[in-house]
C-alpha cells in the first residue's frame, strides 16, 4: 500500500505541471496576452509650440526733459508713410513707450486693486481721479436721443465731447497746477483723444492707449512718479475703464475696428496685459477662470483681466467666450498667467506699436516726439475728424499710403477696406442695452445661431 503522504507532491506536480512550467513556455493553445496586450502609459500633454519670438523687456527709461526746456506744441500725425513707421520703431520715443507701458505692469505683480488703499494715492492721482469723475458727470448729463432701437452710434456724444474739450484746459490749470498754457494745450490733445472718435462716434484700444500718453506726458513732466505706477494702472486705469463703459452703453459707440486688432475685444487691449500681471502668482485663480462664472463675480472688482471678461460677457447676445470672444477662450488654455503676460507684450509689440494701420493715428508732441526724418504734419492733420482709430492689417499684406480727391489721407490693404473709409460697424453694446429696454436681458442665447 502506498501511503497518501507519498503520492501527494507527485500528483500535485501532475496537476500543477503547466501553471509551473517555465518562463516564456505556453501550452499550445493558450496566447501569451503580455505580447499583445499594450502597455498602459500615463497621458502626457502635448508640448506647446514654442514662440520663436522672445518675450519683450522693458527698457530703461529715458531721462525726464526739463519742462522749462520744452517747447510744447500741439500733438498731431507723424507716421504717415511706412518709412515714418519703421523710423519711430528704432527711436527714443518708441523705448518710451514700452518702458512706461511694461513699467506700469510690473508695478501691479500679483496685486489686486484693493491693494492700492486711498492713502497711498498721491495729489497728482487725487486729481485725475476728479478729472475723471467730472467727466462721469458730463456724461450722466447729456443724455442721448431716443434713435428707434438702432444700434450704432449716438450723435449726442459729439455734445459731450465738446463739453469734455470744454473743460479740458481748466481741468490742468486748477487740479494739476498746470500754469502753462501751451503745456495745458498738449495734454489736453491726448486727453481729449482717449474718450473716442467724434466723426464715427467710435471708440477702440488706440483711444485707450491716448489715454496712457496723456499719463505719460503727466510723467515727463515729473507730476507722476514710479512710485505712482500701481495706483495709476489699479485705481486710475480701473476707474477710466468705468467711465468708458458707461459712455460706450451711453452712446452705444461703434468699435473702432472689427473685434479690435488683437480679436480680444471689441474696445480695449491693456485691461489684458496689466491684469495677467495681476494674477501671475495667484493661489487659486487659474487661466480658466474665466469660463467661472462665481470667480468672475467674486474676483473681478480685484483684477481688471476677469474684470474685463465680465464686462464682455455682460454685452454679448450669446453665451460663453468660444462663440463670441474666441482668442480669449484659446488664451485660457495657457498653462500660467505669466505665459498669457509674455504674450500679451508680445501681441503690444507686434499687434500695437508694430502695426501701420495703427500708428498712423498715433499723436506726437514735444512731451512724446517724433522720431528725426519722419513726414511733417500737415494742417488737416491737426483737426480731430479720424483721430485715434484703428485697422486691422492682415499679416502679410502690402500697405499702401495715399490720398483721396478729397485730400483725405488713407492707408489700405491689397484687399479689403480701412476704417478710415468710415465703415461702420453696429455695437455690440447697443444690442445689449436694446434687449435690457425690451425686457429680454436673460434671453441669451447659448450659440450664435438658432
């Protein structure tokens, strides 16, 4: 008899015979499913294409001009060829610009307005913020005439800009001791610039950046300081974009462009640039933000990019960024807020200074010269019928710089029209307070087309 401890391994070998064979040996019949099966792998995100432009500096400031040196002079047009342009890129001017445009929003590195508290506003920042309430003012008295539910611009706004050059001069000689006339008329010029076009009732970024300048100009004059900059950029600019709104849902103002040269908005660029800086090193609010809507509500009094995003929901006929604001949607992708700051430089570069169609509007003085070599103005060149507009110039494309029988001055692309032409363009603004009027403010469509 064969006892059961002997035979036990022996028909546990038999049993077990192919679980145990050895590595890399199958029964027939039974696939090897670790050759077929694929190897499971996290998802990686795709590399972003890099940017083969590098992400603009600020410059080193000029020296400050002594004002008892100056010869003030009224601003007018310069750039009226590309010749002109190319000589204000490599000029002092230019440097400028971008030092005082970069030094503001560096100034505001991850602070939000509320940071800026009333003590710490200088007498000069005092006064431009009674320039600017006073104005708020001129607006909230001119009301607008009843036009039938039509959507483009308000001829009464050419009444309150004649009231705001009206009290122009005096709002330098009393609030910012101005004494000099002939500096009060320069200043003036840019100031009165930034509140829009009074032959198309429009009113785009290039009217913005007049008003940048006219900070610029108080600047060199030594009434600012760098010690200035986040309250000019948080309390200042903050409360110019107020004022602008309510003059825009006022007179129902025509962009001055199509979508704004950049395709961020329809009037303004900088709220984009100063307010990324704004959330560079946020703890929580992310790019994506901007889809939320209780961070928009909550956060954007503090910070002027999701500020800005609210205002642009708030004037739209559909609903979400991807229909109506789609550079905005694709920028909320980015992976930090610093990545959307370096390209919101280099899109004022490149899409602002660097662009023709742009700059021919653009306005030099004494307090902001023009480059030595470029094109002398030319008395129709003073008057304010096309200042401060904007085109949109596709990448590429040839300019070409001529004049009208009327003496009109023009500068075109191979295809297409200039907005110098005066195409108007219905605002979008108007459309938002035209629902309001009829009761229908919450009917908003979630795509653009039914």
């Amino acid at each position: 008899m064969i006892s059961t401890s002997q035979t036990a391994p022996h028909e546990a070998t038999k049993a077990a015979g192919p679980a145990q064979a050895s590595p890399g040996k199958q029964s027939r019949g039974i696939p090897n499913l670790k050759d077929h099966i694929p190897r499971l792998e996290p998802r990686r995100r795709k590399a972003e294409a890099a940017n083969p432009m590098p992400v603009p500096e600020t410059p080193a400031a000029p020296p400050r001009p002594d004002p008892a040196t100056v010869s003030f002079t009224t601003p007018t047009r310069r750039i009226l060829s590309p010749k002109d342009h190319q000589l204000f890129l490599s000029s002092p001017t230019y440097a400028l610009i971008l030092s005082f445009i970069f030094g503001l929003s560096e100034s505001v590195l991850d602070k939000p307005i509320s940071a800026v508290k009333d003590a710490d506003l200088s007498p000069t920042v005092r006064s431009i913020l009674s320039i600017l309430d006073e104005a708020d003012s001129l607006c909230r008295d001119t009301l607008p005439d009843d036009q039938g539910g039509s959507r483009f611009g308000n001829k009464t706004f050419r009444v309150f800009l004649d009231k705001v050059k009206q009290r122009s001069p005096s709002w330098h000689t009393t609030l910012l001791n101005i004494s000099n006339p002939a500096a009060a008329a320069e200043l003036s010029t840019y100031l009165n610039q930034s509140f829009g076009n009074r032959a198309r009732i429009d009113y785009g970024s290039g009217h913005e950046l007049n008003f940048f300048m006219w900070l610029l100009c108080l600047h060199q004059l030594s009434l600012l300081h760098r010690s200035d900059f986040p309250a000019l950029a948080l309390r200042v600019f903050a409360r110019y974009l107020a004022l602008m709104r309510r003059v825009q849902g006022t007179y129902y103002l025509e962009p001055a462009g199509s979508h704004g040269v950049w395709g961020l908005d329809d009037y303004q660029f900088l709220p984009f640039l100063l307010g990324a800086s704004q959330l560079v090193h946020h703890a929580f609010l992310t790019p994506r933000a901007v889809h939320q809507d209780l961070a928009l509500e909550e956060s954007g009094p503090d910070y002027l990019y999701l500020g800005q995003v609210a205002f642009v929901n708030s004037t739209k006929t559909v609903r979400g960024l991807r229909w109506h604001s789609p550079m905005l949607d694709d920028i909320s992708s980015a992976r930090s807020w610093a990545k959307i700051e370096g390209g919101m430089r280099r899109m004022f570069v490149t899409e602002v200074l660097g662009k023709l169609p742009v700059m021919q509007h653009f306005l030099f003085g004494a307090l902001i010269p023009a480059a030595e070599g470029m094109s002398e103005a030319r008395e129709r060149d003073v008057k304010e019928e096309g200042e401060g507009g904007e085109e949109e110039e596709e990448e590429g494309g040839e300019v070409k710089v001529f004049d009208d029988k009327d003496g009109v001055r023009h500068v075109h692309q191979q295809v297409g029209w200039g907005d110098c032409c005066g195409i108007k363009v219905p605002s979008s603004i108007g459309a938002a307070e035209e629902l309001k009027k009829r009761g229908a403010v919450e009917q908003l469509r979630r795509i653009p087309f039914d």
